[in-house]
C-alpha cells in the first residue's frame, strides 16, 4: 500500500515553486526580479 506522505523535498518545492511564488505580490516582485537578472529562468 502507498502511504500518502509528500516527502521534505517535494513539499520545499511546493512552497518556493514558480507558481506558488506567482499567487503573492511580494512573490511577483521576486520572480520580476529574477528575469530581470537571468533573462528567463
């Protein structure tokens, strides 16, 4: 049986994702800053 538990990885990833990153102003501020400093990311 598969025990349904995210591990500590994939919940990091879920709570600094791109897209989690895009639902707050402040996280749009940080992903502008981004594709200013990189280009695309």
């Amino acid at each position: 049986m598969k025990i349904k538990i995210r591990s500590s990885n994939k919940k990091h990833a879920k709570k600094t994702g791109f897209r989690t990153r895009q639902k707050s102003a402040g996280g749009r501020k940080v992903n502008r800053r981004q594709r200013a400093r990189h280009g695309a990311f």
